[in-house]
C-alpha cells in the first residue's frame, strides 16, 4: 500500500466483484424462502421421494356392504389398521407450491384405544391427471416425519390459507389381481362430508397407471359401491372451494 492506495491488488474489481457474489446469494436466499420444497429440506430429515399415486373415491351411504366384501375370496387382505386422523392442509399463493399436509395419526386398537400416535408432513403437487371415472393421479413430492409442533410449522411455512380435516379411517393393504392396492374406509368428521370408499396404488409410468385406474374400478364394484358417486377431487379440494 502507498498513499492508502492497494498497489498489488485492483480493489475496485474486488469490490465489483464481492458486489456480484452478494447479489447471487441474495437471489438463492430469496428464492428459497419462497420455495416451500426448499424450506421443508431445510429442515432436514425429509426424504426426496417422489411419487405418484392413483386414487378413486365413492361415496357410500352403507359401510357394511364394503366390510362384507372385503372378505371375498378375490380380494388377500394382508394388513388392516384402524387409524384416527387429523390433518393441517396449509395453501400458499402460488398454487405451484402445492399443500403441505401436517397430519397426526392415531393407530386405534380392536378396544377402540389409542396405541400409536404418528406424526408426518407431506408436500402434495398439483393434479396430475384424471382417467375414466373421477380416477386421478396425483403427486407427492416430499415426505418427512413431522417432529416439531403444529405451531412450529405454521410459523415457519407461513401459509396464506389453512384448512383442517378430521376423519375416521379403517385401512386395508390388498392383493388383486396381483396388483398392491390400499382400501381406506373413511367416515369423516370434519367437514361432515359423508363416507367414502378410497382405492389407491402407487405407480411409476403412464401405462402402469392405466392399468391400475381399469383394476381400481373393478375393485369399486367388487366391493359394492357400483353407481356410488365419485368424487372427482381430494378432500381438501372439496372444502376450499
């Protein structure tokens, strides 16, 4: 240095420079806090898991019919459980961001007691596709356990809607036709919506999907709920319109 002058160094480019590199992270930092994706990898303990599952609901104003016929000889039953749940949807601005599920799982016994409880957050994408009969394909993009308090995430998130749903579900891992599906039976509470009959199966490609859409409405009227109406949207499309 010599008169408060850098002799080996062009201080002006270093700071035009340093200038830059500022501004990109500033740009990174932004957009992060705008992403819900990155907020929730932030947090760590998420599992980058995409996945896309196909899903058809029927309303079913008698629940026995279902209960009998899940025991025909067609169907393997390999796993049932009696959940009672309690999801958090939180909705952003940018629709593309999806809903963020907080939900709370209560594994409830044959004595109708709480055993288990559960907590999770999923990150849900847009719609992806609809086949024949209200049977839609949708995305879920992350999952990881939920281990910090609903208020917690709340504030974190800072969601521009929040929307509760609360129901009863008895849950069925099947075998048809060699093909794994889950059979949900849900009475749901609130929004007093009815009861539903739910058939899903994750899948991998377009062709796998449509394959399984033809399997899960032969599920559907193999369980009896033939001309049921369908509901042709997800539960929380249901109730933030």
């Amino acid at each position: 240095m010599r008169d408060h002058q850098l002799l080996t160094l062009n201080e002006a480019e270093l700071l035009a420079q340093a200038d830059k590199i500022a501004r990109q992270i500033d740009a990174f930092l932004i957009k992060r806090e705008q992403s819900v994706l990155s907020k929730l990898i932030a947090l760590g303990g998420s599992m980058e898991q995409e996945s896309f599952e196909l899903q058809v609901k029927v309303k079913v104003p008698d629940p026995s019919i279902v209960l009998s016929n899940i025991k025909k000889p067609e169907i393997k039953v390999t796993a049932h459980k009696h959940y009672h749940q309690f999801d958090n949807y939180f909705s952003f601005d940018d629709p593309e961001q999806g809903h963020l599920r907080f939900r709370e799982d209560e594994l409830i016994d044959a004595k109708g007691n709480v055993t288990n409880v559960r907590s999770r957050l999923t990150l849900l994408g847009p719609r992806e596709d609809k086949f024949e009969r209200d049977v839609l394909l949708s995305r879920s993009r992350f999952l990881a356990p939920a281990v910090h308090t609903l208020r917690f995430y709340r504030e974190y998130f800072k969601p521009s809607e929040e929307e509760i749903i609360q129901k009863d579900r008895l849950r069925w891992h099947i075998k048809y036709k060699d093909t794994e599906f889950f059979v949900n039976l849900d009475a749901m509470e609130k929004p007093g919506l009815g009861k539903f009959l739910e058939i899903k199966s994750r899948t991998w490609s377009r062709k796998d999907a449509e394959r399984k859409a033809e399997l899960a409405l032969e599920l559907i009227d193999l369980l009896g709920a033939t001309g049921s109406e369908t509901m042709a949207q997800d539960y929380i499309e249901v109730i933030s319109e």
